[in-house]
C-alpha cells in the first residue's frame, strides 16, 4: 500500500511542508479569530495526522491567539497556515498545493458567521476581458504550487 502524502507551503517558498497520512474532515471556522487570522470571511482547514507533520523548509512562526490556541503563519511572507491547539493540528486548506478534494463538511462557530456571507457567491461574475489580459501579463514572484529545488526565492536564505 502507497502512503498518501500531500505538500503545500506558504506563498514565498519559505515555509514548506509534507503531510503523511490521511488528513481529516475539512472545515471553515466562522469565529473572529480566524477570520482575523485569515484577513478574511472564515478560515477554511483540515486536521493533520499527529506526527504526520513535516517541515521541509523554515518552520512556521506562532502567535498565541488565546489561553491554548497558536495560530502559525509564514515569518517571511505572512501567509497565515495553522491552527495549533493541544488536541492537534490544522493547517490552511489555501496553502495545500493541491486543494482539489478538500471542499469543506462542516462549518463552525456558524452564529458567529457574518450575515452575508451565505450570498457572496450570488453576486454578478467580473467579465471584462481587458482586466483577465492584464492579469495574464502580471509577474509573479509566489512559490508553485509543487514541491520545487529550484525555485528563486527572491533574495531569501532559506
């Protein structure tokens, strides 16, 4: 039997992981922690194996959001990618490198959600083509979605 094995990392390439095992059950979390953490609507993870976890590049950096929760994030970047109580693990559903099959199963914190968070993807699609072509010609300096040896990390001593 092949283990399954996942990678992802933060946006710079500086934080790099590979996770062994299977993951758990996706989720967004609506509380004002997370949405702080993400600068977002809600946080969308999934748990990790215990001692599933490796750190192939730089470890993240923690905040101490509350009495038993760290939040871990990018030091360089700021990519937020953790949630780390005593229980286990999650990581940011963002920063897998393929999130094809992580659709979360459940929502939590859900009455502290905003209310209009259920008719966000009810409003009109952007259709300008010109803005598409624009976005097309843009370099970017953000780390490929896959696990690389060779990737220029703009300056950056990994």
């Amino acid at each position: 039997m092949t283990e399954t094995i996942r990678t992802g990392g933060c946006q710079c390439g500086a934080v790099r992981f590979r996770i062994h095992g299977a993951l758990g059950r996706p989720s967004i979390c609506h509380c004002r922690m997370c949405q702080k953490q993400f600068g977002s609507f809600f946080g969308a993870l999934v748990t990790v194996p215990k001692d599933g976890v490796e750190w192939t590049h730089e470890e993240p950096s923690y905040f101490q959001s509350s009495v038993n929760i760290d939040r871990g994030f990018c030091p360089r970047c700021g990519t937020p990618l953790t949630y780390r109580q005593p229980g286990g693990l999650e990581i940011a559903i963002g920063a897998f490198d393929d999130r094809s099959d992580l659709a979360p199963q459940i929502q939590v914190n859900y009455a502290a959600r905003l209310p209009w968070v259920e008719t966000i993807f009810d409003q009109p699609v952007h259709q300008d083509p010109d803005f598409y072509t624009r976005q097309e010609q843009i370099i970017s300096f953000q780390h490929p979605d896959h696990e690389t040896t060779d990737w220029p990390t703009k300056g950056l001593q990994l």
